[in-house]
C-alpha cells in the first residue's frame, strides 16, 4: 500500500525564542512525507529548484520516499519562507514568502502514482488539488488541508473539492471561517454535512477533534515542556495519520481514531526541534513508546 | 461525609449573545454547593444581605445544602456583579462589581462544619482563606481557588496558602502568572513543587489538565454547540470534583481521575442556561448519562 502527497517543498528560515534556523528543508509535503514514511511508502509529488541540491533529496531517500514526482526546475530557485514565532509560539509573522518555481507548479502524478490507496492534497491552490483529482485512478482514501488564504478566494472551489475528498484537515480558525459557524462543534458538524465523511480540526496546543458522521472523537496535544519550532506540526500530523491507516489496513471508525493518537504523537516530536531536525530522526518505536504513555494521559479505568 | 465551602454568594447580571438576566443568584460558593450537591452533602459558609431573601436561600435547602454557615446581615446589600460575554464567549467585561457586605465578609465555620473531610476555599482573599484553615479540626482534604487579583495583591500568602492545601484549581492565564512559567506543563509542575499533591489547570472551552506528583492527566471539555453563559463553569467543576470524591469514598488517582471527568459533565450543563438555571436543575441521571457519552469520546479501543 502507499500514500501519494502534493504539496510544497520549501527552504524555511524561523526563528523563535528558542533560536533560529537559515534555509532548512520544509513545505508541507516535506513534513506529511516524513512524518508518513514512519509507518508507511510515500509518493511524493512537489517542486524544487535546482539550488535545492542533492543533499535534500537524498533525505527523502533515506526515509525510502519516492521523489519521480519531485519536479527539479533547472536554474530555477526553491520556494522560501521566512517567518518568526512570538514568545507564546501561537503566534507567527511571516516575515518572507518567495514562491519561485512553486509560482509555475503544476502538479503531475506519474504513472506508478495513480493508482495509490490514500491520497493527500497538501494546502495548495485549489485549482490545483482539483487538477490532481482528475489524474487519479481506482478509489484512493482523500484526505485535503487548505488555509485562510485560499478560503478568502477560492471559496466556491474548496466547496467542490470538498464534495470528493473523504478526509478534510482544518484548523480552527480556518474551520470557522469556512463553514460560517463561531462554535466549533457546530463548524465541524457543518463541514461533515458539505461533503466529507470525516473532518479533523486541529486546535494546536489545544489538541484535535475528529468529527465522524455523527460522532465526535476528542484528543488533547501531547502535553510537551518546550515547544521550540511548531512549523510543519499540521502537515506531520496528517502525514501521521495517514500513514499509520495505510500500515494498519482497516478503515473502521477505531482505526481512525488511532491515527488521531498517531498523528498527535508525531506533530509533538515535530515541535520539539526547528525544522525536520526531530521529525526527520524520529523512529517507529520512539512512537510506540509515546503512544502508549498518552493513551495513559487521557485513560479512565 | 460531607464538603464545607467557603465563598461568595451573589446576584448577578449578566448578558451574552444569547439573552441576558437581571440579579439572578450567583457567587462562587453558590455554584460549587448547587454542583456538589448532586453527588454529597454540603454545607456553606458565606455571606448574603438582607434583600437576598427566604426564596432564593430555599433554593439551597431544595438541594439539601446546610445554610447554618451562611450569614444574612440585617439591612446589609448582597454582592453584586454585572458582566457581559463578547461574542467568541471566551471574553468577558466586568460592568460593575459592589462587594456590599461581601466587603466585611469574616468566614466563621459553625461548629458542625468544623470536622469535615473535605473543604473547599472558594475565589476570597488569601487572608480570609487562612482564617478558615485556623478554624478547620481533623485533616481534610483542603481544595483552593484564587484569582489574578489576588496573585497581584497577595502573592506571598497565596504561597503560604499552597503549602497547606491539597488541591490547586486555578485557569491556565492564573496558572502562568503565579508559576512564572510560561509554559502550562512546565506551570503545573511547578506549583505542584510548591505545595500541593494536586493541581488542577482549567483550561475553558479547552479542558483541563490534572497534574498529580509526576503524573498528568488531560481531558478535553465537553463539546457543546451552544454556550449560553459560561459564568459559575469553574466552581461547579469544583464543586462537582469534590462531590464526586466525597460521595465515591475512595482517594487514589483512579478517583481523581473520574472526579475530573465528572467535573467537566457538570461545568458543561453550568454552559448551557444562564446563571444557575440549568445546574439547579440539574439531576444526578443525567451527569451519569453524559459521562458515559463524554468518556467514550476519548476513549480508544
């Protein structure tokens, strides 16, 4: 079984009361394929420049990531995000976002990647994530992210792509302005009813609610003592939760809910270094052990 | 056994999107005894004026709640608050606080109180907590609130205080600024250091978290669609937390644990009617029906 990611493949610089890292690897698909590959074979599907180098991609070989959809532009130079966390890290400014060849992105799947069981589209133009439904093949289990950015927009084209994905992930502000609801339980409810069988908002330190046809699944963040870089926590989270689906081989309501667990899991190890300095080192059994210590977190007996 | 609390007893105004009401009875001490009352018996220490009036402390004796401690000055005011909820709910002004005789306010414990196994010091100032704890005989379980301004005003009593109680139950803003940490983990952890088995961080719409010697337990709120007025949410969590615990006989962490659980049922009915109107009202079959409902929502099998 595997997994087919869209999405970005960036160079971050961050800072955050913690320090500060120039130009690390990042991007959205960058963390959801690393954070997949712990439990599962990821397809990777994004666009670099050709000063991303050699170096870089081999840490997508390392984790036995598939890059043949990883476009290399010649002379072309890498997306690139600045941005800098405030003393309670729940707050970024963007400082810097240069798109560059991720300006000219249009996503191609190749033919080995049509027909994968789970597909996620990582938050990207909505046009675009339209454009890579269309070259699917068989019936793969979709999962989307988007932002503010392409709800202020895009509108009406995230409502049709939301009518053809199975899983939406959201964040609770992007969540509310979505679906027009203050409460966030009624939001999740209201989104579930525009398309979506499942619809997971992520509250940050605040933990994730997965909303299920009817019923409500409820997860805290795993409680951490120093938060030193939150970027890229969503997109392990989803790459997480993805690839422990694809590994376990069910699909029913409890296989589900242990990926929220999973998922929440790796998006704390996220955290705990800048950029995908932890996420990139962190094993299958460094997971276990942390699943096991959480469930205990929140396990009446 | 039963739980004496020590706090306040008001009427409150209160509007929010929702409605608004006019002098209906509120107060620390009122929204713990109507919650713990569900489960135990209680008995109140606090202070009324004289316009209170025989029907609202019918209210109390409804509930089985001994009012020998609860003192009704002759020509005095009660306690008076005005607040109002923005739209988020997350958000409150105070309009207008007259502390009228709560401002003489000098807690006596009735000689039958003096030998409970369990005490709560409500939302008062420091010094008047200290009083209580001279009067107390035996070695009760000892449960505190407080407030940011009394962690401005009294911060090295408030110390004094926390190194002869068992339980903290402080909201995640109090829990930073009385620890000095920033971060709530690293908060919880700290005031655990400084005096009580116990800490509890509310966190609100968010849940809360139960720091028990090392060990730390989370639980998400109870997801509401519709919060009416959130006044009264913490001291009914309280409230119902000591209720629990006095009625279920038993003190190890296992307790604790479904005392959190039953706490976070009963702070959610407090949410959804204004003042004290839907936890008056509020009976033991239906917190018992939500738990079984809320637990399975983090529950994994």
């Amino acid at each position: 079984m595997s997994i087919v990611v869209v999405g970005s493949v960036a160079f971050d610089s961050i800072s955050s009361p913690h320090g500060s890292v120039e130009r690390a690897v990042g991007g959205s698909a960058t963390y959801f394929s690393l954070a997949a590959s712990i439990f599962s074979s990821v397809k990777l599907v994004a666009v670099v420049g050709e000063d991303f180098g050699a170096e870089n991609i081999e840490l997508f070989h390392r984790k036995g990531i598939d890059t043949e959809g990883l476009e290399v532009v010649e002379g072309g130079k890498t997306f690139f995000w600045q941005g800098s966390y405030m003393e309670d890290m729940n707050e970024r400014d963007t400082i810097k976002t240069e798109l560059n060849v991720f300006e000219g992105f249009d996503p191609t799947l190749p033919d080995s990647y049509r027909s994968s069981e789970f597909l996620f589209l990582g938050n990207i133009d909505p046009d675009l994530q339209i454009r890579v439904l269309e070259q699917v093949k068989g019936d793969p289990i979709i999962g989307c992210d988007t932002m503010n950015f392409w709800i202020d927009r895009k509108r009406q084209r995230l409502h049709d792509i939301l009518k053809k994905i199975d899983i939406l992930f959201i964040n609770d502000s992007e969540a509310v302005q979505l679906s027009g609801e203050k409460n966030l339980i009624r939001a999740g409810r209201r989104l579930i009813d525009t398309g979506p069988q499942k619809v997971v908002i992520k509250k940050g330190e605040h933990g994730s609610v997965l909303f299920s046809g009817d019923e409500i699944f409820l997860i805290p963040a795993f409680p951490l003592e120093e938060v030193v870089d939150p970027t890229g926590a969503g997109d392990s989270y989803a790459g997480a939760f993805f690839g422990y689906l694809d590994s376990a081989g069910g699909i029913d309501n409890n296989f589900f809910k242990r990926a929220v667990v999973y998922a929440t899991v790796v998006a704390g190890f996220t955290c705990e270094g800048f950029s995908v300095e932890r996420l990139a080192r962190l094993e299958r059994e460094e997971v276990e052990e942390r699943y096991k210590r959480f469930i205990e977190m929140f396990t009446i007996t």
